[in-house]
C-alpha cells in the first residue's frame, strides 16, 4: 500500500494549546519506520502551513477561528481527494479534531464522484456535535461531526460539496462518556449510533465493534476510521486535549483498530487531539503509532 502522510499542526479549534505538536510526537514515536516494516511504502509527507493562536483573532465567540479554520480544512480536503486520486491512502495526523472536516470532505467528495458513500468509525469520549447555537466553549474541535453531517457553520459544511459529507447512517460513534447536554437533541435527531462506555461495558466491546463495523459498511465504499486519543482511558493516553476517565483500555483501543483492518474496507485514518505537553515520556505518541499500526494490517501473529 503507498501512505501518504499528512502534518496538521492545527491548535485553533482547541481550548488548550499543545496539539499542534501532536503530528511530531507521532513521527518521533517511529510512525514511517513501523509501517515500513509492515510491508507498507510510505510514499511522502505533507504538511499544511497554520497560523499560531497568537497571530489570529478569534472573531466570533461561538465558532472560535472560524476563517482559519475554514481554510486549513478546505487545504487539507484539496490534498486527501488529490492524494486518492494518484491512488494513495491517506493517515491525517493532528492536531484537534477539527481536522476531521477536512479529511473526511475529502474522501466524501472523492466517492461521491464514484456513486459512493463514505462511513466512519468515530472513537472519542466525545460526539462532537455541537454547533455554534449549541456549544458552551466556541471551540470547533467540539464540532465537527455535526458538521459533516451538514449541521453548524455553513463555510465549514460547503468544504464537502453540494451536499453534506456523511450520512447519519453511516456512522458510528465508539466510547462515548462525556456529552453536552446541549448536543444531545442533536445526537438523538440525527440518528447516529454512538455506543458508550456503558454499552461496551454491559454488552461487551468486541460485539459491540462488530455490530459497529458492520453498519457503516454496509452500502458504502468502506470505512475510514477517525481517532481521537481522548477516547482511550487517560492512564493509557494521558497527553491529550481533552483527557475524560473511564474510556477505553489498551486492549480494548486495539481491538478496535485490529477489527477494522479485519474488515479489508479501510479508506483512511486519523489520528487527533494529542498534546504532547501534558505527557509522560511520548507514551501517548507510542500508542497513537501502535493504534495506527494495528489498523493498517498488524496482527499478534
């Protein structure tokens, strides 16, 4: 398989500095040297220039960065749909999870010339859908779902095309445990499937996963798996933006990663919101390559 890697040094949609040097930790930790000794060529990296918190405003209170956003997104689409275009996979590294509208425009657009829909495995603590009518904090790496469903700030929802990235039916939302109350109508209007802890805990996370894989790729062109680190139980991952106790284990982290491999529909993966300020030695940079390495083939044996 030829990767591309794309560097999204992207802090604005955050309330805490630090994930922008998220994609750096992952490369220190050995990323390109693990999925080469997969048999994988990784076939470059890019990276797309954003500004600093420091040099921006952040305009309007309930959609902090809008504009900054808005266009380090439509940059980062540009690239996923060109890079599948030359036939290549693409890993997005942020940076928050703001970056998700980007990455996910892009392969929609991609399919969608192909008759096709995208599905996604959404894993955080979070749902992510909020607006800016909705959101407590302004901060749009709380957003992003609800916008490639086609809900939130219009700029952001054009970013996929004539019509919204994802359909709710094709999405699944894995470990959830910490959801605004003012996103919930959202959640229950949209359809989404999100599966809490809770529901891991009570039915068991591999049935759950399965059950989870099976939808969002039935009647699409595959899954892309988008990540957020803060899904998993901060003494697994504590160098994250938003850390909530309770979430995932290590193995459990895997399992979903090894179960999505398993499928052979993977179209693309994320892996967001690690801030390397706030952790231990690059222990959540380490897990983020492993995580990675584990949905792109690694097996046990």
């Amino acid at each position: 398989m030829n990767i591309v890697i794309g560097n999204m040094h992207l802090d604005l949609g955050a309330g805490r500095r630090g994930v922008d040097m998220g994609p750096s930790a992952i490369h220190l930790a050995g990323l390109k040297q693990e999925l080469e000794a997969l048999g994988h060529n990784v076939h470059h990296t890019f990276a797309i220039t954003v500004p600093s918190q420091e040099m921006s405003s952040y305009g309007d209170p309930h959609a902090r960065y809008l504009p900054e956003i808005v266009r380090v997104c439509s940059d980062l689409a540009d690239h996923v749909e060109q890079e599948l275009e030359a036939g290549n996979f693409p890993i997005v590294l942020g940076g928050d999870h703001s970056v998700a509208i980007g990455t996910i425009s892009g392969l929609a657009r991609y399919w969608r010339k192909r008759g096709k829909r995208v599905g996604v495995l959404w894993v955080d603590a979070h749902t992510d859908m909020n607006t800016p009518d909705s959101s407590p904090s302004g901060n749009i790496h709380g957003m992003p779902l609800a916008v490639l469903l086609g809900h939130g700030a219009k700029e952001l929802v054009a970013i996929a095309g004539s019509q919204p990235a994802l359909d709710p039916r094709d999405v699944c939302v894995i470990g959830a445990r910490d959801v605004d109350a003012t996103e919930k109508a959202l959640v229950k209007e949209t359809g989404v499937r999100v599966y809490s802890m809770s529901e891991l805990d009570e039915r068991g996370t591999a049935v759950c996963v399965n059950e989870a894989l099976s939808r969002v790729t039935t009647g699409t062109a595959g899954v892309h798996l988008s990540f957020d680190l803060d899904g998993v139980d901060p003494q697994h991952a504590p160098g994250v933006g938003t850390a909530v106790p309770g979430g995932l284990s290590f193995r459990e982290s895997h399992l979903i990663c090894e179960k999505t491999a398993a499928t052979g529909k993977l179209l693309g993966a994320e892996m967001v919101e690690l801030n390397p300020v706030i952790d231990s030695q690059n222990r959540t940079g380490k897990l983020a390559v492993w995580l990675l390495t584990s949905a792109l083939g690694k097996t046990i044996l």
